[in-house]
C-alpha cells in the first residue's frame, strides 16, 4: 500500500481546484513511508481522499497525477490512457501526419496531466525527459505506453533525463536507447517545410527549441528584404525561417561554438547560406560593434531566473539586453524580444522592456504578444506553466 500524506487543516484548497502540487509546509504527517519518487496518496486533515501522485522531499513535496477518491492507480492503462490523450490532441491540432512538420511536444508536464515529464517527437523518435524522480522510475512503463499509442510510427525512445534528475534520486541514470538505437548524430526533421538537423544526445534541452515554432513563422513574415540578427540563436531557427523568407542577410550570434557549428549546419540546408553569416561571441560585446546596421533583431536568451530568488536580477538582465537592442537597431526596425523565465510574468517583462526603450531614448509600439504554442498547453488550474512570453516591437 502506498504511504498516505495528511495535509494541514485549510491546506487542501489548492487542490480542490486541481493545483498539481503539494508544497511541504502544507504537510501534516505521513502514515507509512515513501522514498523519492514512490506514489502516494493525499488526503484533507478530515481524512477525504484528495488524489494521489510522486513523492519528492522536497518544496514540492507531491506532483499530483490524479484528484479525487476514486483516482485511479498508475498503471499500465493509465500511462497509456494519459499518452493517448495527449497524442489526440495534438491530432487535433494538425501536429500529426503532417506533410511539411514532424517534429511537435507530445507531452508537456503539468499542462499533459503528467507533472515532471517532457515527451518531444522528432519524426519516428520520441525524446524523454524526466524532471522529476517519480517520471524517473516509471520510464519503462512510458516506454511501453508510448510504443502502445505511436505504434509503427515509432522507430526509437531516447532519454534524456540524466541532465534533470538529481544523482541521488537516479543514481544509476545515464543517456540510452529505452528502444531502438543511435542512428548517428545528425537527424534531419522538419518543421513547416524547413530542415533541421537536431542533435538528441548531445544537445541542450532535447535537441532542439520546439517552442518558438509558431514564432519562427511570425518572424518569416517580417523578414523579407531585412537585415537580421538572431542573438543567442542556438541552432538557428530564426535565421533558417528569415532565410528561407527572403531576408537580404542573416547574422547569427551565440557564445557557444558547438552552437554556430549546428547553426551553420542548418543554414547549409536551405538555399541561401551565402547570405548568412554566425559568429562565436558574447552577444553583449557583438551588439556593442554594431550600430543601425540590423532592422530586424531577435533577443532570445536562455533563462535568467529558474528561482523567485533571482527574478530581480533577471529583470535587471532583460533590462540591460533590450537597451542594447533598441539601441542598436535601425530606425524603423522590429525587435523580437523573450523571456523563458517561468518566474518571470507577461506584466513584468513588458515593465523591463518599457524602462529599457526609456533608457534607449527610441520609441516603440508593441505589434504582438506572443506566447508558446499549443502543444505546450497551459492547464488553468497551473498557471506557473506558461514559461515563454516575448514581444514584438516596432522601434522608431
């Protein structure tokens, strides 16, 4: 019998309205024990059962996989009933069997009703994650649910979570084929007809920034005859789609060399690689060199806050990014400008983005607030998953 957590008298609220978490200073006691990771129950300080999920000791003490007294027990029919929901949905959304796209987040953690596990597809492989020691464990049952609802259209599973579980709670975990085998390391996807050669094994996250796809394909409409520059541009996925819509030149920067040799890779793979140039620098010291000779620039940092701890000094660093910015682009330029701090909200990334267009001293209108796509959903009851915002801006 799992171990049963007992919250605090007026603890259980959250999770009334189906917050997936459990914070320890809600906890009461425990009846039983639990490791890191083993499934427990939850019940309200009056003894009602109020769902079940992993145990971590931790601040979030319990990721909750379902609510209610009658939540079912995490087997093989759960996994799968939970994969399968998510593949639906993407079905729904025209992710799925798509000429021109093959690669879409299947699973997106909290937003999935699956706290702690990111699941991404890049043609017939699916790409595990685990953040946490309870998805950890339960790999092999992911495993067997994810050949259960892609069937043939799954060669391989890789995962990838020894770079998000801690040691101790996997102290055996280490990067592997949970089915099929490397294929070498260069995999050519597709997304909205453009090629992508992403690197699974070895690459950040896993392999490849799937989020800013919808924004990708905003930026092409803005593109076409403009001088652009892709900061912190990782793979290049911003430059392929000015690229590939017409821009007159593509400048790509990122400190990280293994990052413009995957950017140069991919721009290789579209027609117009003499107009692109990438260079291995601190964008800081790039922006520095260069005034008003881009008129479409793309800001998009890795996080700068994974904490509320350091949420001001992020604020600070969005701040003295964007004034680099907007003080080097050209007049009349768009400024494509994000934040992926989950700390970090909408309201308060636009207040950085103002004070640095007063520091510039230039003008600006915002076009569009953009947000991730939708397979990363947001559940309502979970707002703290909506990590990326950005703004586009027109800069006098």
């Amino acid at each position: 019998m799992p171990a049963t957590i007992t919250l605090k008298p007026g603890k259980d609220h959250s999770l009334r309205r189906f917050h997936p978490w459990v914070f320890s200073g809600a906890i009461a006691r425990m009846q039983g024990e639990a490791v890191e990771g083993e499934v427990v129950t939850v019940q309200a300080s009056n003894g009602e059962l109020l769902g079940m999920g992993h145990y971590a000791p931790g601040s979030i003490a319990v990721r909750m996989l379902a609510f209610g007294a009658d939540a079912p027990q995490p087997d093989a029919a759960f996994w799968e009933d939970r994969l399968r929901n998510a593949y639906e949905l993407r079905q729904r959304l025209g992710l799925t069997g798509t000429g021109n796209t093959n690669v879409f987040r299947l699973v997106h953690a909290e937003g999935d009703g699956l706290p702690g596990l990111i699941i991404d597809v890049y043609g017939d492989v699916a790409v595990i994650q685990a953040h946490s020691a309870g998805m950890y464990r339960t790999r092999p049952q992911i495993a067997a649910a994810l050949q259960a609802v892609l069937g043939t259209h799954l060669r391989a599973i890789y995962d990838k979570s020894a770079e998000t579980v801690p040691a101790k709670a996997a102290p055996e975990a280490k990067n592997n084929y949970l089915l099929g085998e490397s294929t070498g390391n260069e995999h050519i996807v597709e997304e909205n007809g453009h090629r992508f050669a992403v690197d699974w094994e070895t690459g950040q996250k896993t392999g490849f920034f799937i989020d800013q796809r919808d924004n990708r394909a905003l930026l092409a409409r803005y593109a076409p005859g403009r001088r652009v520059l892709n900061t912190f541009c990782y793979t290049g996925g911003f430059s392929v789609y000015a690229l590939e819509a017409g821009a007159e030149l593509v400048h790509s920067v990122d400190s990280s060399k293994r990052a413009i040799e995957l950017t140069d890779r991919n721009a290789a793979l579209t027609a117009h690689a003499d107009r692109h140039e990438a260079y291995a620098q601190d964008v800081f010291s790039f922006l520095k060199e260069r005034h008003n000779q881009y008129d479409l620039i793309v800001l998009d940092p890795p996080a700068f806050a994974k904490h509320l701890s350091a949420r001001h000094n992020a604020l600070m660093g969005y701040k003295r990014l964007n004034v680099a910015g907007i003080k080097q682009i050209a007049p009349g330029g768009i400024l494509f400008t994000f934040s992926c701090s989950q700390v970090v909200s909408m309201e308060l990334f636009e207040g950085a983005i103002m004070a640095a267009a007063i520091e510039a001293g230039r003008p600006a209108r915002i076009l569009h607030r953009l947000t991730q796509p939708a397979d990363h959903p947001v559940s309502l009851f979970h707002p703290e998953g909506e990590y990326l915002k950005g703004l586009v801006l027109a800069v006098e």
